[in-house]
C-alpha cells in the first residue's frame, strides 16, 4: 500500500491556491474554526509566506527563480520582457506565467492566442498587478442584493488600499489631466481617482504587494485544522449518489494517485481550468466553459508634459519606482472600457524601450473593453488528447463580434485622447493586444440567479445539481466586465464560503442536538 501526504478525509477540500480560493480557506478559518480543510495546488510554493507576491522578494535572482517556477509546463521559455516582443505579435507569456501549447486558435476564429495560466502556491495573484477596483454600472451582478458588502469584505481578504502612492510626485498631475479630460458629466463614483490596489506600505516604507498569502491571513496560517499541499494534481472530483464527496489527487512528487473524502468540494484552478476539472469528472453542465471572455486591451504610452528632473527619483533595488502612481478611468455603460494609467515600470507590459528623460515621466495607458458575450465563445475540452499534467486538454474558440470591434475602435480614439491630455504620446497609434492578454478570462463557470441551462452555478457559487461542490474564480463573473475582475471573484468567493461555513455550522448544532438526546435517552434508561 502506497503511503500518502494527504489526509484520509476533510470536511472541505480546496483546489488551487490563488486569491478566490484561498478566500475559502480565510473564510472558513474564520467562521467555521471547527472544519478541516485541505488546499491542493498543482504548481509547488515559491515564495515566503506561501502564496506572497513574487515582487516582494528583493533579490532579483531569486525573484527570477520563483517566477520561473510558476510556469508550470512553460517554464524557461522567452517572455514579454524581451525586447520587441509585443510589437512584433509574437506570441510570449508574462513572467510567471505560461501559454497554451496548442489549442488556443481556430481557422476562423480570432481565438485566444495569448491565454495564459499560473501554476504557483498563490496562482496568478503572485504576479499580478494587483488593481483592484469595483464594478459598476452593468459590470455588477445585478441579482446580488448584498454584492457591496461581498466587495467590502473583498477588499478586507485582499488588504486594498487607495493611498499606496500618495505623495508620488506625479500622480496628482497625471489624475488631474485626466480628470480635465474625462469627469464632465460624471457622477462621482465614475470620475478619475487613484486606483485601489492590493498593496500596502511597510513601516519602513517598503510596498508589500498583496498575493494569497494576505488573503489567508495569520488566521488561516495559523488554523491547525487547514493544511496546503502544494505539487498536487486534483484529477478529478469525486462524486457519491449526486453529492461531491472528495477528490483524487495525484502526488507530483510521487506520481502516487490517492483519494480524499470531503463533505465540500472547491474549485478554484482559474477560469481555463475550473471547467477542465469538472469536465474530467463526468460534471458538464450545458453552460460549462462558454460565455468564455476575455477584456480586449489597447495599450499606448505618453511622455508626460512640462514635468523637471528631480520631481521623481529612480530606485535602483528592483522594487517598483513610484513617480506617477496608478490612476483609475471607471467603466461606465457609455464608455464600456475600464482605463490603467500608470508609470511603465509599473504596468506588466514594456511599451517603450527608450529611457525615459525625466525619471518616471513615462506613463503606460491601457483600456480593458467589455466583451460582447457569445454562448458559442468557449473553452472546449479534448478527451483524447492529454496537456502536460495529463488532463483533457484545453480547446477555445473565441470570435471578436462587429460589436467587439466597434468598441475597440472608440476605445483606440479614447486612449489617443487620453495620452494627449497627459503629455506627448510616443507612438501615433496605440496598439491592440492579441486576445487573452488581459488574463482576465470570465465566464466559463458562471453564475446565474436560476438553473435556465446558461448557467453552472447557483448565486452561492454551487454547481447546479451537484450539491457540496462549489466553484471559484473569475470564470463565476456572469456580466461582462471591463475592471480587473479579482476584486469582484473574490466578493463571490466570500458569499460561497459564507454558505459552507453556514450549512457546517448547522450540521454540527445537529450533531450536538443529536448527541444531546440520545444521553438524555440513556439517563432516562437509567
Ligand atoms: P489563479 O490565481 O489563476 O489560481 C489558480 C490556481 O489553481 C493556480 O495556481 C493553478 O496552478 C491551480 N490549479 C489549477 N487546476 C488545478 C488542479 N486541477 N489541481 C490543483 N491545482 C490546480 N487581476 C486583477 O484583478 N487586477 C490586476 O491588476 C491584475 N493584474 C495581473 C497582472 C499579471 C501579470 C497577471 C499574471 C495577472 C493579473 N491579474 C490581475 C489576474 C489575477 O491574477 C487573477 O484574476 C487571479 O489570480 C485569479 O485568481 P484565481 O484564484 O481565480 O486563480
């Protein structure tokens, strides 16, 4: 009999450990400190605390070593940082991530040639640029009463803050020409302001970027009934008379497979791979992997205006410098595209490889736009053919619609304004990146107010018709949003949990009730 590292049974089994499902697990800790809880990540721990941004680690060498091994099947290959690459439409990942081998594209379809994953302790949240802003006008999910607080509560898990980059030199230049530019006509909630940020300042003052390790929290770390394993492949879900009821788990380490019982199931593997799992186990809800969407991105880069040398000073430890900030351009129904405005060496794509003059006085612009959501937009899964860990492999098919491309090009004229109103753009025309490059993939497992057949869960985030299993992610957002979408996973995440603590809590005040009873019965024996 082959020994294993995992428990023989739980009473809530996790998998992955980026931010959505490491809400479980913080939640859980929180509200039902009684539950057992295992979390299984495919990808191994390459950070301190487990899940911590790969940013906050200062040495390079060993930031560039952590990166690598995110990677998953990818590692090693070239990225975005070589020069040109993103110009030149060549198909390279983001450091800590990795790209479809294949797949990604059909004849006929735009496809996603650029969809990317992370296989990490803390998924894609120990790369990302951590924005986190809130939804609005039809971003929101409409048939959430208590969506706000859901989103207050994300901001808690996520430890958000507004006020990272305050005292930047140029932020408060490069918010008000944009404000001239944008506000009219706006209401408040819609105006030009510091984007929120998972990012908070050491007393030394050092930035700390918020990855999952923030998200589960000293409470979580320390719960003795939660453990993480890390380099272990969930197969499969397992499920016994219609209920989940565990998970096969293939040790990387060994190769060994072993099962673990479980009352509750959490899938939380990213919007690609949530829906491989379940398609794996014989679970494929009619809507399972469409409305896949992705936020169609438009970079361009400005030369801010009139700014003087010495208003900003460069770092030179690898940390991020912090002239300008990141500012925030709200989505709104009208202008259906979220705008990024930050300092290059702040935004995840290198746009311009000249230096600049004034340090700092470069500033990325990016327009996320909102998808026109399609039921024939897909992830598609190959039995047949077997990805590198072994499971069907992924398969997408993805059309920009007429509508798609109007917006893109109104979000080509906003951007051009918007790079004017700041300073002199470097480029005459902004450019768009090839689908998938947002890493904001939605929709795949989404979540619907009835089981109508467009959706695959309910708005607990529980797969319709398999009670026990739940999923997490950005693949949950049914709307088509243009925001990060982190933030608004998260707030989902927090609902689901709050249901398994619920329903756990109950079921052990039965149990007491039951237990109660039966001594009662037995002193009446007596
Ligand atoms: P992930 O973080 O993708 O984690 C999923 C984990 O599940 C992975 O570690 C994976 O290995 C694991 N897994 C998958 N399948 C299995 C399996 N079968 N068994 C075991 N483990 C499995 N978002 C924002 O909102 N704002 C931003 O500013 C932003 N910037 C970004 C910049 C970059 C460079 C990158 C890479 C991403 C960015 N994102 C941003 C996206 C953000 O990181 C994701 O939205 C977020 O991490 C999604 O969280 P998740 O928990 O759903 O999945």
């Amino acid at each position: 009999m082959s020994s294993s590292r995992y428990p023989a049974s739980v009473d809530v089994a996790i998998v992955g450990s980026g931010p959505t499902a490491s809400a479980y697990a913080r939640i859980l800790s929180e509200r039902a400190p009684g539950a057992t809880i295992a979390m299984f990540e495919v990808g191994p721990t390459v950070s301190n605390p487990p899940g911590a941004h790969v940013k906050n680690i200062e040495d390079p060498e060993r930031r560039t070593l952590a990166q690598r091994a995110s990677e998953g099947p990818g590692a090693g290959a070239e990225t975005v940082n070589s020069p040109g690459a993103v110009k030149s439409g060549e198909r390279r990942a983001r450091p800590g991530t990795y790209l479809m081998a294949d797949g990604y594209a059909f004849p006929g379809e735009d496809g996603m040639p650029v969809a990317a994953m992370s296989s990490n302790v803390g998924g894609m949240a120990a790369h990302w640029t951590a924005a986190c802003p809130r939804p609005g006008g039809r971003e929101r999910i409409d048939f959430l009463a208590d969506l706000d607080q859901l989103l207050a509560e994300a901001d808690r898990l996520l430890g958000v803050t507004t006020t990272a980059f305050e005292g930047a030199p140029f932020s408060g230049l490069v918010h008000d020409r944009l404000a001239a530019a944008v506000d009219g006509g706006r209401a408040p909630a819609f105006r030009v302001q510091p984007m929120p940020l998972a990012v908070h300042r050491r007393e030394d003052g050092r930035l700390v970027w918020s990855g999952s390790d923030v998200v589960m929290g000293d409470v979580t770390r320390g719960n003795p009934r939660f453990d993480l394993f890390d380099e272990s492949l969930v197969k499969r879900v397992l499920v016994d008379g219609g209920r989940a009821a565990g998970v096969e788990v293939e040790d990387r380490r060994t190769g060994g497979i072993h099962h673990v019982a479980a009352r509750y199931v959490v899938v939380g593997g990213d919007a690609l791979r949530t829906p491989q799992l379940l398609w794996a186990s014989g679970i494929r809800p009619a809507a399972l992997g469409r409305y896949l969407n992705d936020q169609t991105q438009v970079v361009f880069a400005s030369r801010l205006r009139d700014v003087s040398p010495g208003e900003g000073e460069n770092r030179t430890d690898g940390a991020l410098s912090e002239q300008s900030g990141v500012t925030w351009v709200p989505y709104t129904d009208d202008m259906p595209f979220h705008g990024q405005i930050m300092q290059l060496d702040a935004s995840p794509i290198p746009l311009a490889e000249d230096d600049p003059v004034v340090p700092g006085s470069i500033v990325g612009l990016g327009l996320f736009c909102a998808k026109d959501l399609q039921r024939e937009d897909r992830v598609a899964f190959d039995d047949a053919t077997p990805d590198s860990y072994g499971m069907p492999a992924l398969r997408i098919h993805y059309r920009l619609t007429a509508k798609d491309h109007e917006v893109l090009e109104r979000a080509r004229q906003e951007i051009v304004r918007l790079g004017n109103a700041v300073g002199e753009p470097l480029d005459e025309r902004p450019f768009v990146l090839p689908p998938g490059a947002s890493l904001h993939y939605q929709g795949t497992t989404r979540m619907g107010e009835y089981d109508d057949g467009e959706s695959v869960c309910s708005p607990d985030s529980q797969v319709w018709d398999v009670p026990g299993l739940f999923v997490a992610g950005n693949g949950v957002i049914p709307t088509a949003t243009a925001c990060n979408p982190t933030l608004t996973s998260v707030a989902l995440a927090v609902r689901g949990a709050g249901r398994i603590a619920t329903e756990l809590a109950g079921a052990a005040e039965l149990a007491g009730a039951l237990l109660m009873s039966d001594s009662d019965n037995r002193m009446t024996e007596q």
